[in-house]
C-alpha cells in the first residue's frame, strides 16, 4: 500500500490555429510514431493476461485510462496535451516495471544499497543539464526535459535516505522513477518536432509562484481543506517544484509546473452557484487561442488549451470537467502575465523566524 500511495502520488505530479509556431508535428501516414508506440508498447504489457503479480495489478490500475485518453488526445490531433499526459502515466509504469524486476532488492537492504551505487553509473548523472539543442525545440518538449532532468537527480540522491529510513522497497521505488525520468530523456529527442518559432521570453517567475502560493493558502480553510485535502497536496507539490526548477533556472520546467498549480488552484475554489455554459467556455478558450499566434513557440499554453478542449469533446455533460473554465479563467491569463517583464516587487518584509520543513520530494 506504501508503494502504491507513493507512485499514485508521483502521477499526480492534466480553436487553434491549424499549423501552430514550434508545435509538435502530425506523425506522416506510414511512419512510426514514438507517441503511438509508446501507447502500444504499454498498453500490451497491460493486457498481458500472464503477469498476474499483485504488486504490478496494483501498481498500474489507473494507468489504462491514463493510456486511453493519450489515444484520444492523439485520435484528435492533440499532440501537445498526448505528450504531456505520456510525459506522466509512463512515468509510473516505468517505475513500477523497475520496481518487479528488483525483488532481491526490494527484500533485502544490502542489496538495495548495491543497486544504488551501480544505478548512479546507469542513470548518467553528469549528463542533466540542458540537451544541445534545446532552444531548437518546442517550448513544451524543452520544459518536460527540464523536469525530468531535474527529478532525475532529486530522486536518486532522495532514494537511499528514503530506503533507509523506510523500506528497501521504498527506496527501489524512487530508484525506479529515476530511472524513467532517464528514459524520457532517451525518447524526448525521438518525438516528431516542428522547430519553427522562436523561443518565448521565459523568465524567473519567483514573484509569480509566491503570489499563487498565497491564493493556495488562503484556499486551505475548512471544510475544503478536509475534503479535498488530496487535492491541496497536489497544487502543493505543483508549486513546490516549480519554486524549485525556478531557483535552478529551469525556467520552462518552471512555468509548466506554476501553470499546473494555477489550474488546480483554481478549481479548489468554491463552485459557482451557476455553472459556466460549455459554449461560453469554449468561447473564452478561443479568445485565450487567438493570443497565441505569431513567430514565439506558445507550445506550453497550446497544451493547456489542448487539455481543455479534450474535457469539453470528451467529458459527462451531466458533470463537467472543471478544468476548461480553469483554463480560460486562470491558466491563460497567467502565461501572458509571465512573460511579461518582470515588475517591481514590494520589498519583502523582514524575517523574524526561520522555519525548516523536511519532505520527500514533490509530495
């Protein structure tokens, strides 16, 4: 149940114009898409009948629809949001793969503590800085690299202290997520791209990620704070990690994650007493769309609209996904703000008392 709870918790860290700038381009008949074969490659190991193990049925239980809705997303042409949404569901089943394929180490702590050393010539430390051709790659692409450079190193030095002060298990895990972060890296080069559009200006959004940190807090009062605790947790974990990869001028991993914090924020908030139509949401989403035009590669807002789009194609009528109206009411406006020269900033107060929290990493 730990490994469980642990992984599901890693998961958690969801009109445009027909031929975006440095968007990422529709896969030719007749070619291999990397997106659909990684769709097909798991989804196979998912439906293989022979691999009854408790531990990988419970490991992968949500990870069939996560794989359907990347289908979908793909089926209609939104490839911006099947990047993303594969970006984090292979991430758990790469970990969980690792996971199974270690039980000695998950059983025994010496073992683990081997394992650890060797993955540290394996996961290819040195290399997790920025690819050479970074600033020739879409924005999105570029900003999940970003992450997963970064979670890389964070999960590895993380996972010995973690197995040790826990379960071997535990600490084989976050070896695991390491380990599927190097992959990504491995596959991102591989996804189709259209370099066209010059990069946008993405800057150190530090200001901005303290701002929505104070929304996040003055959201957290009872009951919502009871209720929908898991919810909290994650924007939580959004903000943290994008405080992070800010500080380690990781600016577009940055953005995507304060981008991710501000939608689930936004849908932490009391619901209207009158929900917004479909077609008034669809109208704003437009609106937001139509901004996003021009020579600068808008990838990481494209996906965004991406996303909400799919909800509104795809989701009950008799209960709408909340997220298009965040996308349109809060997301949108956000990324427009940001990259915007930085204005000035009130002189923060001065400390009184230091505090220090230790956590796991984005949990």
């Amino acid at each position: 149940m730990r490994i469980r709870v642990l992984l599901v918790t890693l998961v958690l860290l969801g009109a445009c114009p027909s031929r975006p700038t440095g968007s990422i381009a529709q896969a030719q008949p007749g070619s291999s898409d990397p997106i659909a074969k990684e769709v097909a490659t798991w989804s196979a190991r998912l439906n293989d009948k022979s691999r009854t193990e408790e531990l990988w049925v419970s490991l992968t239980g949500g990870a069939a629809d996560g794989l359907a809705m990347i289908s979908q997303a793909l089926a209609d042409g939104r490839r911006l949001f099947a990047t993303e949404r594969l970006a984090a569901v292979r991430q758990s089943l790469a970990a969980g793969e690792y996971l199974l394929a270690h039980p000695n180490e998950r059983a025994d702590m010496a073992a683990f503590e081997n394992e650890w050393k060797r993955m540290s010539g394996v996961l290819g430390l040195e290399n997790t800085g920025a690819s050479s051709d970074a600033p020739r790659r879409p924005a999105l692409v570029r900003a999940l690299d970003e992450a997963a450079a970064s979670q890389l190193r964070v999960y590895y030095d993380s996972s010995l202290a973690y197995g040790r002060n826990t379960t071997a298990s535990s600490g084989v895990t976050y070896l695991g997520v390491a380990q599927a972060q190097r992959e990504w890296l491995t596959l991102s080069p591989s996804l189709p791209v259209q370099a066209s559009g010059r990069a946008p200006a993405v800057r150190s959004i530090r200001a901005e990620i303290d701002a929505l940190q104070a929304e996040l807090l003055t959201a957290y009062r009872p009951p919502a704070s009871i209720d929908r605790h898991p919810e909290f947790i994650a924007a939580s974990a959004n903000l943290k990690e994008a405080r992070e990869l800010d500080g380690a001028s990781r600016h577009y991993a940055a953005l995507l994650r304060y981008l991710q914090a501000a939608s689930r924020i936004e849908r932490l908030r009391p619901a209207p007493a009158e929900l917004p139509d479909a077609d008034a949401v669809a109208a704003r989403l437009r609106a937001g769309a139509a901004r996003l035009t021009g020579d600068v590669d808008h990838t990481i807002a494209r996906m965004f609209v991406e996303q909400a789009e799919h909800f509104l194609a795809h989701g009950d009528p008799k209960a709408p996904s909340p997220i298009p109206a965040a996308v349109a009411s809060s997301v949108l406006p956000k990324y427009f703000a940001a990259l915007e020269p930085r204005s000035a900033a009130p002189p923060a107060p001065a400390a009184t008392v230091t505090i220090t929290l230790v956590r796991w990493p984005y949990t």
